[in-house]
C-alpha cells in the first residue's frame, strides 16, 4: 500500500514539473493569473480537480 501511494506522489511531481520545465513563461503568466481569481473560483477549481482525481483513482482500482 505505502508503495502505491509513494509511486502516485511521484508521479504528481513529475506532472506537476512539466509546466515549468516545458513552458517557464507560460507557466509564470499562467500563476499571475490564477493569484489575481477570486478565492471561490479557487475553491471551485480545486474542489474540480480534487473530484476528478478521486474519479480517475476509483475507475484505476
């Protein structure tokens, strides 16, 4: 179990470091532009993101 867990963590942080590897600027512009949203719309978008990986993790077991 620890061992799917630490595969998965890795491979958010692989995700994760693409956009500022691949893209910097675009990654820049993209964070100046999510700081300046509204804290609900945050909310929102990461409630979004927490559902849909719940939904990917439940379809991949």
């Amino acid at each position: 179990m620890s061992d799917s867990i630490w595969l998965a963590f890795g491979l958010v942080l692989v995700v994760e470091g693409l956009g500022p590897l691949i893209a910097p600027n675009g990654w820049r512009n993209m964070v100046a532009q999510l700081s300046q949203q509204p804290d609900n719309q945050l909310r929102r978008v990461g409630g979004c993101l927490v559902v849909t990986g719940l939904v990917i993790a439940y379809c991949v077991t």
